[in-house]
C-alpha cells in the first residue's frame, strides 16, 4: 500500500479559498442546519429559541470551516468553542445525543457545501478537497468528542450540585427540632425529592460499619415496590419511606432485616415530610433497644417498654442497681446461669418445660433458679408489678453493655 501524499502549500491555498468562498454562504448555511435540526427533533426548538440558535450555530460553524484551512499548528479555536457548547447544552437540558447529531449534521452539510462549490470549478479543486476528506473528518470528529466529553462533565457536576442540595433539604426535615418547624421547607423537600408533602412515612435506622456511602434516591427494595431516600451517616444509614396502599412496616422490618448486617429501628408512621425529625428520633430510640450484637430491625411501637428504659438512662441505671443489687456479688458466671434463665423463662411466656427444653436442663432446674432469684431480689415473679420492674432491669442490664446476658427472641 503506497505512502500517503503529503499536503503541498498549493493543496492548502486551495482549501483555504474553497474555505474562504463557503464562509461567504454561512447564512444560508446555518439556515439549511437549523431546518435539518428542527426535522429531525423537535427539541432543539424547545431548549433554546430560534435567534440564540442561530447565532450559535454560525459561530460554531465559522470557527469550524476557518480551523479545516488552518495550520496544524495554530490554536484549536474549534475545540475550545466545541467545549464551551458541551457546557452550555448540558446546563440547558439538550440530550447529549442531540448535541453531537447536531455536530455531525453541520459536518455532513460543510463538507457537502464544499464539495458543491469544488464542483463548480476547475477538477484540480476537487481533487484536492477529496485528499482532504480525511483532515476534515478528523476536525468534526475531534469538536464532537470534546463537546461531549465537556457535555459530561458538566452533567455529572450538576447532577453532585443537585444531589447536594436535595441532601441538604432531605437533612434538614430530618434534623428540624421539635415545635421548630421552617415555615416552607416540607414543601420545597416535596418538590425536589418528588415526594407528596402528606403521606404516610416512617424513618429506619441502620446501624452499620460499612462505608458503601449509598446516596441514590428513591432506591427500591428488590420484589417490594417500597420506596425509601438513604442518607449515609458516619455509623448509620438513615432511610425515609413512603408507604403506599398495602404496605406496612412489619414488612419493611422483614426485608431490611435480611438485607443489612445490623440492628436497626423503625419510627411509627406520620403523616407527612414535616413529622420527619420526630419520626427520625423515634426511630433512633427504637435503635437504642437492641443490645450491641443484635442483627434484627425493630419497630419502635412494639418495643415500648424497653424504649422507656433506655430514653431514661439514670433511672434505667437505678433500676439495675435496685433490683439486681444483690447479683452483683455472685460469680459472673453464676450470675450469667440466673439471668439467662430469666431471659429464657421470659421468652417462653413463663412455660418452664419450654425454657428446660432451650437451656438444656431439668424444668425443676428452672424452678430452683427462678426461686433463687426471686430470693436475691426481694421479688416474686407471680406479682405483676415485680415481674415488670424484673423485666425491665433485665433490658436495661443488657443494653447497658453487659454481656452476662446473651440476646434471645424474647419480645420486648
């Protein structure tokens, strides 16, 4: 295959006056381009009016036919205007498709112009724009691919700007104080979250290590056709969601239960965007009742009693200190084999024969030491109000960090 021929300047004086002849014809250049344009889509007439087009486009294609004569060497003026557009058209919302169908368009019309006006004249002209197809070419190539990579740029850092700020009203909703409600905010958080203002919502809890920053909005649960909107917090994913018909949230407990690797808490529904920080430390309280190596979700309305203990951690601490005062001078393991079996006996709805069946051992195993028990703390599991206060310290003992006590499924 032969060496390709070399530009002479003769073939350049000729591009550059086949160049400076088309430059004559530019308005009805960019007529013909803005009529391909609006044929083909009727978009482009939607995204910018008529005059604004028109002047861009006759400077574009200016700048282009002046660069196809140019010396390789001279500043790529072509490029620096095509990322410029790129800019602009993706702050105005024109699809990048459209952005570079435009190029291609003014492309496919300059080089069909010069071919015309080459035609017209000695074969010579002809034969040299042919030889120039390629350097042509490359320069539309060259302005397409900048304008879009400057189009994608620019969409990204729009679209982190966008995101930004519907985190920062997102944040707010959920952060606002009790009784200090800003006027106007539940409706703006509406608008740009695409959420109704009044709705049934509730706000999960995660307690997590992972960094995975899972900021996407609007995120579904796989098979579920929940709705939620995540933020990422230093420990914690914070989620709100918007229930539909048929939905409750003993099935969202479910599903983030087997997709999350701790505990996590589940506020009560409100009405609205405006109940979120209520709803956001409802959920933060239901957290607040699993013990440290706890894997489930839990609503907070079925786990009441345990919330007012830990909502009040000087009394939970009295209460501790009054009811198992005298366990604590007992060996941590005779003291572990006693409350595990009160945390047992618990989760079996006061059936011995079930709570022997779980620890392995006698029912009458079960009787001594709930009766041992009983001795220690001065109570008597038959009366309700002791069971209650023995109930109770028993949460308030394991969530305050102690591990004599090993996680069970009993109800709170």
């Amino acid at each position: 295959m032969g060496a390709r021929r070399r530009r002479t300047g003769h073939d350049w004086k000729v591009l550059a006056e086949s160049c400076t002849a088309l430059l004559e014809r530019l308005p009805e250049l960019v007529d013909e381009h803005l009529r391909r344009l609006a044929e083909h889509s009727p978009v482009y007439d939607q995204v910018l009016p008529y005059d604004q087009q028109w002047r861009e486009a006759e400077d574009a294609m200016r700048i282009g036919i002046e660069t196809i004569s140019a010396p390789r060497e001279a500043p790529r003026r072509d490029l620096q205007y095509a990322e410029e557009a790129g800019q602009r058209r993706a702050q105005q919302g024109l699809p990048l498709e459209l952005l570079v169908h435009a190029y291609r368009s003014a492309g496919y019309l300059v080089w069909d112009s010069l071919l015309e006006g080459a035609g017209s004249q000695e074969p010579e002209r002809l034969g040299v724009l042919m030889r120039s197809a390629t350097l042509v070419w490359a320069a539309i190539d060259a302005q397409a691919a900048v304008a879009s990579d400057a189009y994608r740029a620019t969409e990204m850092e729009l679209r982190r700007r966008t995101d930004e700020q519907l985190h920062a009203l997102l944040d707010a909703l959920l952060e606002e104080p009790a009784g200090q409600e800003t006027p106007g905010l539940a409706a703006r958080a509406a608008a740009g979250l695409d959420l109704p203002e009044r709705g049934a919502y509730a706000v999960v809890v995660l307690r997590t290590e992972r960094r995975d920053a899972r900021e996407a909005f609007h995120r579904p649960l796989p098979a579920a056709g929940y709705r939620f909107v995540w933020r990422m917090r230093a420990d914690r994913e914070v989620g709100v969601v918007l229930l539909g018909p048929g939905q409750d949230l003993d099935t969202v407990a479910r599903l983030l239960s087997g997709r999350c690797s701790g505990p996590g808490g589940i506020s009560p529904v409100v009405p609205g965007l405006a109940e979120l920080g209520r709803a956001r430390r409802l959920a933060e309280l239901a957290l607040r009742t699993c013990p440290p190596d706890a894997h489930e979700v839990v609503r907070l309305d079925q786990r009441m009693p345990t919330a007012l203990v830990v909502s009040q951690p000087e009394l939970a601490g009295r209460l501790v200190s009054d009811v198992f005062g005298a366990l604590i001078g007992l060996e941590p393991p005779d003291r572990a084999v006693l409350l595990e079996t009160l945390d047992v006996w618990l989760a079996c709805e006061g059936s011995a024969g079930r709570a022997a069946g779980r620890l392995y051992c006698h029912r009458n195993t079960v009787f001594n030491r709930l009766r041992r028990l009983e001795q220690l703390t001065s109570r008597s599991l038959a009366r309700p109000r002791d069971l209650i206060e023995m109930t109770l310290a028993l949460d308030a003992y394991r969530l305050s960090g102690a591990t004599a006590v090993p996680t069970t499924d009993r109800p709170a």
